[in-house]
C-alpha cells in the first residue's frame, strides 16, 4: 500500500552541532514480570541498531510498575526491570558510564484502582536519550548525526526553499574539513502491513514511501539523494558523498503519537571516513 498522507517532514540539523533533544523508547513487561522475553528484547535492539554508534548520547532508564502487588512490591520490581534494561543495553555494548540513570520509580497509581489484572501500559521500562551538542568535525567514523531543519513537501524530495541555510552550513563545513566523507541517509516513519511483510522476508529490502514527483517508491532515497545533489552541484567533491534510503526500517522511537512520527521522518549523516 502505498502512504496516501505524508506531512511535511521535520527532519533535525546543525551542521557545526545538532540541537540538544530528548527521545525515548519504551519497552513493556509481562504481568509481575521483570526479565526480558522476546518482544522486549526486539524493542531493545531497535534502539540499539539506531543509538549505538550515535554521537554525543547519554542515557536514562526509568522502571516502571502497575498498581497489582503493592507499593513496596512494585517499586524493587520497577528497579528489577531497568536494572534488566541496563545490563542488556551494556551487553550490547553501550558504556555504563554512558548510561546516567538507572531507576525503579515503582507503581503509576490512577483513581480508579479496582481491576485485579493491573494496567499492562504502565509495567514498561522507558530508555530516554539525551543528545549533547556536537560538533560535526569530532565525530567519529561511523557515528551518526541527524540533520535538523530540513523540510520536504508532502510525499516529494523537494526541498522547501527554508531548508537552505541548514544546507549552505553543511555544506561549509565539509568545505572546511575536506578530508570527511559521508554517507547521507533518508528515513521515513509509518511502517504499513505490505512494508513490514516484504521487510521481513529480506532485512536489505523494503518498500519506500511513494514519492509524487517520481511516481516511484523511493521517497527516503530520493531525499537523501536530493541532499547529495545540492552539495555536489555547491562544489563537493562527489567522491566524498555517497547516499542511502532506508524507508521505515530504522526507527528512532515507536510511533503512538504524530510527534513519534515526526522524529522517524528524517535525514542523517553518518561518517564514513576522515
């Protein structure tokens, strides 16, 4: 199926740093549950295939528990959660000293407290990633860095003409360094049925977002071409470009909110050499 509704993609920049945010990611737990099974293990691992060779990241672990148990309970089995959380993100490979909290915050109480099956939303563990300013020069190879105030059309790779300084800073800055060669890369949000079959049957395959000006399926590598397009056309040497669509195969956060899907819908630029 192809996306009928594309909004206007916001898509984050600083060419010399990018802005301070916070994103966050949350994983949910079985009923009185505080190991990590199948589901939340791939909720993790998402996370970890997009933040572990980012750039300028500290992390936040926050447990949490439903009501059913008990105050004292469910706060040691909130801290059992995102002590689970850490050492699995550890494990993979992030550095403790990265990860700046680690917390059970125990029971998320409502008014209405009677159902003896809980609430299933609140027994989660949510990761929040904090991003430092960086300066694009001291990235290393293969970190990432995602480009802010880029904005597309609906369903096109055209950029709309407010994008331009965020470009003319990128594209001063790979004047000044010029022995940095990167990778520009496309993402969209709004993974449909058809995507998420045809991404399973081949993890280097997807459906792309339908992009209107093409009438192809390949909105995220047509904007990240178009990225390419104005630097080579400004002066960089294409040898030191190179460019890349993902579709919504690599996502930032889950999508329950349109603001979800704004920080899905993005470019990037990866380090490839320096």
């Amino acid at each position: 199926m192809r996306n009928t509704i594309l909004i206007l993609l916001a898509l984050t920049l600083s060419v010399s740093s990018f802005a301070v945010g916070t994103d966050s990611v949350k994983v949910l737990f079985a009923y009185k549950v505080a190991d990590l099974d199948a589901a939340s293990q791939q909720s993790i691992d998402a996370f970890i295939h997009n933040y572990l060779n980012a750039s300028g990241v500290n992390i936040s672990v926050y447990g949490y528990a439903d009501y059913v148990g008990g105050a004292a309970y469910n706060k040691g089995l909130s801290q059992q959660r995102a002590n689970n959380v850490r050492d699995y993100l550890v494990k993979a490979g992030f550095k403790k000293s990265n990860i700046k909290v680690c917390i059970g915050k125990g029971q998320i109480d409502h008014a209405t407290e009677t159902d003896p099956a809980g609430v299933a939303e609140d027994r989660k563990v949510v990761i929040a990633i904090s991003r430092k300013e960086q300066d694009i020069s001291k990235l290393k190879t293969n970190e990432t860095l995602v480009l802010d105030n880029i904005y597309f059309k609906a369903g096109s790779h055209q950029v709309l003409e407010g994008s331009r300084p965020e470009m003319e800073k990128l594209y001063s800055t790979l004047k000044k360094h010029p022995k940095i060669k990167i990778r520009i890369e496309g993402h969209i949000c709004c993974i449909t049925p058809e995507q998420q079959q045809f991404k399973s049957a081949s993890a280097e395959q997807f459906i792309d977002g339908y992009d209107y000006d093409t009438q192809t399926d390949k909105l995220s590598t047509n904007r990240a071409k178009e990225i390419y397009d104005y630097l080579v056309t400004s002066g960089i040497d294409s040898t030191r470009l190179s460019y890349k669509g993902f579709g919504a195969t690599r996502k930032l956060v889950e999508e329950n909110t349109e603001e979800d899907k704004v920080k899905n819908r993005r470019v990037e630029i990866r380090i490839m050499e320096k």
